[in-house]
C-alpha cells in the first residue's frame, strides 16, 4: 500500500474507536484557542482584505463567517475563520515544527460539522484524527522543509483533509485520493510567512485546499496515491526523514496531547519559553531595567537560525523578534497580548533594553532534530557584578508543561473582550466550549459567537 492509502486505512479504522478523554479536553482547548484569536484578528487588515473577497464573491451559503454571521460555500468560509484566526498571532502550534494545526482542524470542522448537523463529540474526534495525521507527516518533514524554505501549511493542510473526511464519512479510498490531491496542491514559502501577512494567508490556504480536495475525492477526482514516497514526489521535494515512523503506534497516545502548544502570549511559538525564562531571571534580578549592563540569550532556536530583528514597529515583526519578546518580558514582567500595540512597541525602557541584548556565540547543541522542543535561557548581567540567570524548557500551554483551563479562559475572555465581543456572548460562548463533547450540533456555539456590530455592511467592490 501507498502511504496515502495506509493512512486512509488508519483513520477509517480510528472513526468507531474511543479516543482519550484528554485528547479530547485538548481539542476543545485548541477550538476556544482558535475562536480566541479570530475575534484578536477580525479587524486586522490582512483578514479584512480576505473577508471582504469572499463576501463580494458569495456563492451558496453553507458555513458561517465568524462573529460576522454571513454564510459562505464551506472552503470560503474556512478560509476566511482560519485567515482571521492566523492574523493575531496568537492561535496554537506544535512543539515540533511549528505547524499551526489547531487552527486548521478547529475552522474545518466547526463549518463541516455546521453544514452535516455533527455533535459536539464527533467534531473535536475528527479534530484529534486530523491534528494526528498533520502532526506526524510534519514531524518526518522536520527540519527538512524548512531548510528547504517551506512553511508549515504544506503539513497542516492534512488535518484539514482528514478532519473533513471523518465528519462526511469518506470511504477509505476517497480519503487516500484526497490526501493525494492536498499533497500536489498545497504551497507556501517560510520566508514570506516570517516578514509577512502571507502567514495567516496561508493557514487560510491550508483550510481552503483541503476542503476542496475533500470536495472533489468525494465526486470520484482521483490523484496519485504514490505521491508520497515515489521519486520526485511530496517527501523528497520536503527533505523527509524518519518516514517509517509516519505509521507507527498509530492510536498509542495522541499528538494533540503530547505536542500541541496553546499560544498563551502572542507571536511566534518559539521565543515563548525564552520569553518566560527572561520573564523569571528578571524576577530573580529584582532591579531597575536601567542597572542591567547587558542580556545574553542562549536558546535552542539559535540553531535554526530564526531570531528576527530587534526594534519592530509593526505585529509581523514583532511577532518574530526574539529580541523584542525578551525585553519587553524582562521590562515588564511578562510577555503578553499588549506587546502587539504598536504604541507599546515604541517604549523606550524596552527598547533600551533590546540594545543590550546579545546571543550566546556557541548554544548548546541539541538532543534531537526538534530545535523547538527545548526552549532557551536568559542571562541578565547587572552593572554591580551580579549575574542571575533562568531557563525554561517548554512553556506554558503545551503539552509537557499540560494546558490548563483557567489560562485557557484568561485568553478567551481576554482576546474576545478585547476584540470588543458583547460580554453575554462571550460568557455564553464559554459554557458551550467547555461541555462542547454535549452539544448535539455545533449551531448553539455558532451563534453564540456572533456579534451583531461585526456585520460588514460597507463591502468594497
């Protein structure tokens, strides 16, 4: 058998079985993280642009534009929640490769599940099948694609494909020929994703596509189910690795429990152990940012290359300065969801601080070929001798720390206040999440989160 047809075979096999409670705990984690950061991203510009196409294009309407109401065909739909949701920087991501799957399967099912009438249950398994089979073809991509330059929505693209597949019964042929077609279809450059909107542009892709190969293997569109391992095909064009381990333990424990990451503070996923870390030694340093000679950054990401730019006056490139996350912690005692204003940006004690900060010339080399499982450590060196230092190898919110339900509700409430949802919605919104395995249907959630003052009125044409 092909890969695709082996993986096919697994979740058909998968779909009348039981999946861990807290697998399940964690999708309906990753669902209220996902909703949390499309209300953060509604207005960005980015989403907006996005929204607005799909509006102006129209077509049936299936699926519901979050906190808008308006219903789409479902691949526009999906594509704008998961643009929205991608914007804010502050949606999930995996401790391996940094792939966004959450996002995907969290805005394929709620719009699959609202045009079938799925339960609450079935949608969060089919989010805990589609998360796994993302996170494992990703995990044999690591480092490889992105040494190639891909971005992780070339990975995250199957959890779209599958989750999809579980909620409209797909026979187990049509879901190896889906997985095929997303595999031929989907792109995205890392480099446009760091310095860009391209990245929340690519989530919505990965959504998009993957629906639309669902669509066309249920019509009887087939593809080329060697498209995998055969010479010139997916794997090898991504620089694979470990591919024997794809199919392994399939079912043994669940990559949405052991390495899902909630982003609890925004930006990108890997500077958030060190920003905590630098959080922590500046606790330890109990001084005045101004006695700080200087800030050494020794962390795993150093290996991969991927710090960013200090100074950033915009969400892209704050969201990807190492430096900035770091001094805005330690002049602040954390980093959070006010570090992306960029009125915040401009503050002078931080940047004060992101002028003395420097990287350890020679960081510890790492354990495995996973950069992103290991954290980093912040030296804070005083200009009265004293050194205090901090490491922090996961952060809060992924899976080897646990996700606890009180962060995830302060990021709920939080982001959708802020977003400037009505507070009896954003209450409401919360009871359903948190028994969503109860709901028959996902309707109630669906129209708990929208908000009559989002409705878009003033399309541009």
């Amino acid at each position: 058998m092909y890969l695709s047809e082996s993986l096919a075979k697994l979740v058909i096999g998968h779909q009348s079985q039981p999946v861990s409670p807290l697998a399940i705990e964690r999708a309906k984690m990753s669902l209220a993280s996902t909703i949390a950061s499309a209300a953060m991203g509604y207005e960005i510009e980015s989403a907006a642009i996005i929204r607005n196409l799909e509006l102006t294009d129209a077509g049936t309407p299936v699926a519901t534009v979050w906190f808008n109401g308006t219903r789409l065909p479902i691949s526009r739909a999906v594509r704008v929640n998961a643009v929205a949701s991608d914007a804010a920087a502050s949606d999930d991501s995996d401790l391996r490769s940094i792939a966004h799957i959450g996002t995907i399967v969290s805005t394929v099912t709620l719009a699959v599940g609202e045009k079938c009438g799925a339960s609450g249950e079935q949608i969060l398994k089919a989010m805990v099948l589609g998360y796994e089979i993302a996170g494992r073809i990703d995990e044999s991509l690591t480092p490889g694609r992105m040494q190639r330059g891909f971005h992780g929505s070339v990975s995250t693209v199957f959890g779209a494909v599958i989750a999809a597949s579980v909620l409209l019964n797909l026979s187990e042929r049509q879901i190896a020929h889906a997985i095929s077609l997303a595999a031929t279809s989907i792109g995205g450059m890392a480099i446009s994703a760091d310095t860009s909107c391209a990245r929340e542009y690519h989530a919505g892709n990965a959504a998009m596509i993957g629906i639309q190969a669902v669509d066309a293997a249920a019509k009887g569109f087939t593809g080329e189910l060697g498209v995998f391992e055969k010479p010139r095909g997916f794997l090898s064009a991504m620089g694979a690795q470990s591919i024997d381990e794809i199919l392994l333990d399939f079912g043994k424990d669940w990559d949405i429990v052991t390495d899902m990451a909630i982003k609890l503070m925004p930006g990108a996923h890997p500077f958030h152990a060190t920003a905590e870390a630098a959080a922590d030694a500046a606790k330890l340093a109990s001084t005045d940012p101004a006695n700080i000679e200087k800030i050494v950054i020794s962390a795993a990401v150093q290996w991969t290359n991927f710090k960013g730019d200090p100074h950033p006056r915009n969400l892209v490139d704050a969201a990807h300065s190492l430096q900035y996350f770091v001094a805005a912690a330690i002049a602040d005692g954390e980093f959070g969801w006010q570090h992306m204003d960029e009125q915040k940006m401009c503050d002078p004690v931080i940047a004060a601080l992101q002028d003395k900060v420097q990287f350890d010339p020679a960081p510890p080399p790492l354990p495995d070929r996973f950069p992103h499982r290991h954290g980093g450590t912040v030296i804070i060196h005083l200009k009265d001798g004293r050194i205090v230092q901090s490491t922090c190898k996961a952060p809060r919110g992924s899976g080897p720390r646990g996700v606890e339900w009180h962060d995830i509700e302060s990021k709920y409430m939080s982001l959708l206040e802020g977003a400037g949802i009505e507070p009896q919605r954003i209450r409401d919104s919360w009871n359903i999440l948190k028994g969503f395995e109860h709901q028959e249907s996902c309707a109630k959630l669906i129209n708990a989160i929208q908000s009559p003052t989002r409705i878009d009125t003033n399309l541009k044409g």
